[in-house]
C-alpha cells in the first residue's frame, strides 16, 4: 500500500466509514490521488513502461550475447547417386544417416563502425548406416571473426543517435501525460467547489427568502409595501426552492464526477478546501520558453522524426553505390571418428570471404526512394518549425495570463469583501424598511456573482500554472526540472 492509499484511507478513518462515505480533500491531495489512481495516470504508466523496456532492450542490444544453437536429431533417410570408382559409372544407392550438432556463439556489435565480432565453438555429429557405415565426429574448439560492410550503412551508429532522443521523448510524453491529469483534476475539483458554493448559496438564499418574506408579510400588513412586492417576495421564495433543489442535482452530479475520476466509489461524499490565496509571484516569459524548447514531448518527437529521415536518406544514398561485405575469422577445426579424436591436434581454420553488390540498371528506383526521403525530411523540418512557433506562442500567452491571474484573484477576493459587507447592511436596512426590494435584489445577485467569480479566478489561475508546467516540464516551485526529479525519485542515471 503505497502513502497516496494510506492517505485516503486515514481521511475515510478520520470522516468515519459509513454506507455514504464521507472525505475531505484539498488541491493537492485531489492531485496526487489523480495522479496515482485514475484510470487517465494508469494509461499514461504503461504507455511510459512500454518505451522504458524498450530503451533498456537496446541498452542490453549494446552488450554481448551469448547463445545456444542445438540440433539434437536430424535423421535422413533417401536414395542418392554417386559414382563408382570400380566400374565408372554412376549407381544410385540407399542413404540412411543420423547426425546431431550444437554451438555456442557470442556476439559483440561494434557501433562505430557497424560490423560484428563473434567468437563461435561448435560440435558435430553423423552416423551414416547406407551402404557404407561409418560415423564422424567434427568439432570447431574456437573460431573468432569479424563481418562488416565496407561501404554500407550503419544502422549501430544511428541507433544509437535516436534512441536516446527516443527514451527521452517517451519518459517526458508520460511527465506531460501526467501535467494533463492534475490540469483535468484542478477542473473536476474546482468544478465541485463552485458546485458547492452554489449548493451554499442556494440554501442561504432560501433561508434568506423565507426571512424576507416573513418580513414582508408584517409588512404589508401594516401597508408598508404592496400586494405586487409581497407576492415577488413570495416569488423569489419559490424560486429559491427551485435553485436549491437544481443546484443538489449539481452537486451530486459533480461530486460524481471526481470520484470517478479518482477511482473512488461513486457513492464517496467529498467536500473539497478552496486553497489559500496564491503567493504573489511572477514567471519570466524566456526562462519558461527555454526550458519549453528543451522539455516539449513534441518538439523532442519532431527531433526524432528528423533523425529517422536523415537515417533513411542516408541509407538510400547509401544503397545507390555498390556495396562490398568482409567476413573474416580464424580458428581451429578438426574431425575424427571419435569424440576425443575431434579434440586432438585440431587443425588451423582460416576463413576470409569478400562479397560485393554493383547496382546496373535500376531504371530509376534508387533515385527515387532517395529523393522522397529527401523530400520527407524537408517536410518534417517544415513541420517542426512550425510547431515550434506555436508552442512558443502558446508559452508566451499561457505566462502572460498566468501573471494577470494572481492579480484577478486578489481583485475577485476585495469583491467578494465588499459584496457580502454590502449584502447584510442592505438586508438589515430592508427588515427595518429602509431598502426597497430591488436594492435588495441586486445586492444579492452582486454577492452571488462575487462568490462565483472568486471560485473561478482561484480556477483559472491554477489551471494556468499546471497548463505551463505541462508546456515546460518545470516546477516553478522547486527550480528543478520535472525530468531530473523522476530520475531522482527513480533512481535513474
């Protein structure tokens, strides 16, 4: 059980465990549980593992490999023609044999230059029972080699230039996955605060209504208002009922919706903390458009994207010239017909084989699979740039609204102030008859508004700063890179 889990179920434990069970979460506990148990972080783990196994596959491709190579039984049974040394002449004969062989084999990949070392030893065995019956033993104690292209292409010396880019792409896509979660949390939680706060108000206003009513029916008694605002006032009651009972609809709906993004029973209470009010602060505009160039999952897919097509163009030149193969090896072999014959005073194996490939008439098909790898590429860089002006556009605006927000907050806060100071002086000063009902109104409605426009300023703001954490893959907190605390707290180097 991991701390997010022990977490939650000290909040079930401290709210008690009931039919409905009831929590209370704030910010950041509705993000790390998002983070660690919806379904949207799961998907972003695997699809993280999948590229993860796959970078330390090639990491392990770098290092040398050893194998097994068995033929355990191989039986053979047919009529062959051979020629009689006796007679002169070709006489078919009845072929029955066994043999049996295996190897081991290391292999080494040499990168820089993209050939391959071996080093080979090998047993063999056949027991022929045809017309002549002998049995063999052939035994190669060691052979080392090299093979190599001399003019080919490297595929060792690409690989190792684009799965780096590669791995890197894959582990900040799953940091920027993971930005998107607690943007869609900071959405789903302050979706239930506003919720909430209109359940709240709705209740306050109901009561608040039923007050002024009462109020109001004293009052026509006593011909101080008409008949036409007594029955608004008995109006506005009404419709308090009715906001009331739609805004609990809401609130259902929207509590729902959070547990089920958190991976919570749907029949979870929550009741969320608005946070505090943000610390003034501001982001400079070219430290977050740095790191954005160096962190973005696209623009690093675009590096790969580009990387692959300068590897396929220059296989394609490559395959345009002829092509010449090396394979060299020496080593020892022998055979007897016994076992510990093919062991004894082996003798010297030297192998050396040079193989090449011209390329006549092709009618064009070389030329043109280099020049649509050329055009690819063009297309990719074409691309990639223009991504690059839109990510930094995005950057730009998302800092400049992120450094509005703080000041919206604390101008939505002094609204909210005055709105509920002036909602209760007009409220008192309407039970003791001194405010008309449409001062009151309006009153009212501007501390409603008030209250709605904080909860969404509050919003806005931490969704522009997860928004340009997610561009970036920096945490603004901590001065540090989202990448380099995942190794840390990884373990990885």
């Amino acid at each position: 059980m991991n701390r997010l889990h022990l977490l939650l179920l000290a909040l079930l434990t401290a709210s008690g465990i009931s039919a409905q069970r009831h929590i209370t979460l704030d910010l950041q506990s509705t993000i790390e549980i998002a983070s660690d148990s919806s379904l949207q972080a799961f998907r972003s783990q695997n699809l993280y593992m999948s590229g993860y196994w796959e970078y330390v596959s090639f990491k392990a491709g770098r290092l040398p490999s050893l194998s097994l190579n068995l033929t355990p039984a191989s039986y053979n049974q047919s009529v062959t023609r051979e020629f009689d040394n006796t007679d002169q002449v070709y006489r078919y004969y009845s072929l029955k044999s066994y043999s049996a062989s295996g190897g081991l084999n290391i292999v080494q990949n040499f990168d820089p230059l993209g050939g391959t070392f071996y080093v080979e030893s090998s047993l063999a065995y056949m027991r022929n029972f045809g017309h002549t019956r002998y049995t063999q033993y052939s035994a190669i104690p060691v052979r080392i080699g090299y093979r190599q292209d001399l003019l080919g292409f490297n595929q060792f010396r690409w690989e190792r230039r684009i799965e780096p880019v590669k791995y890197e792409k894959v582990k900040k896509e799953f940091l920027y996955n993971m930005e998107e979660v607690s943007e869609t949390a900071v959405n789903y939680f302050f979706n239930l605060a506003l919720a909430q706060a209109e359940y709240r108000l709705a209740k306050d206003n109901l009561a608040s209504a039923d007050t002024i009513y009462t109020v109001g029916e004293r009052r026509f008694k006593i011909a101080s208002i008409s008949q036409a605002d007594l029955l608004t006032l008995r109006l506005d009651k009404v419709n308090a009922e009715n906001t009331l009972a739609n805004t609990r609809i809401a609130l259902k709906r929207a509590m729902f919706s959070l547990a089920s993004f958190l991976g919570m029973d749907k029949n979870t209470e929550i009741t969320v903390q608005l946070p505090s009010v943000p610390s003034a602060r501001t982001i400079d505009p070219d430290l977050a458009l740095m790191h954005a160039k160096a962190n973005n999952p696209k623009l690093l897919s675009h590096r790969q994207g580009i990387l692959e097509a300068q590897r396929d163009v220059s296989r394609t030149r490559m395959e345009q010239h002829f092509n010449a193969n090396i394979n060299a090896s020496v080593g020892f072999n022998q055979f007897a017909d016994n076992f510990s014959g093919a062991y004894h005073h082996p003798m010297r194996q030297d192998i050396v084989s040079l193989s090449i490939n011209i390329p006549l008439i092709d009618w064009g098909v070389r030329k043109g699979r280099l020049n649509m790898a050329k055009n690819n590429l063009n297309i990719l860089e074409i691309q990639a740039r223009q991504d690059e002006l839109s990510m930094e556009e995005d950057v730009i605006m998302t800092v400049s609204d992120f450094n509005i927000q703080r000041q919206l907050v604390s101008s939505a806060i002094e609204a909210l102030d005055l709105a509920e100071t002036s909602y209760a002086q007009t409220r008192q000063r309407f039970i003791i008859g001194k405010a008309d009902l449409n001062t009151l109104t309006l009153s009212q409605n501007r501390q409603q508004d008030a209250n709605k426009n904080y909860i969404t300023s509050l919003q806005n703001y931490w969704l522009s700063y997860y928004k340009l954490r997610k561009l970036t893959l920096f945490d603004f907190d901590s001065g540090m890179e989202l990448s380099n605390k995942f190794d840390i707290q990884h373990h990885i180097r």
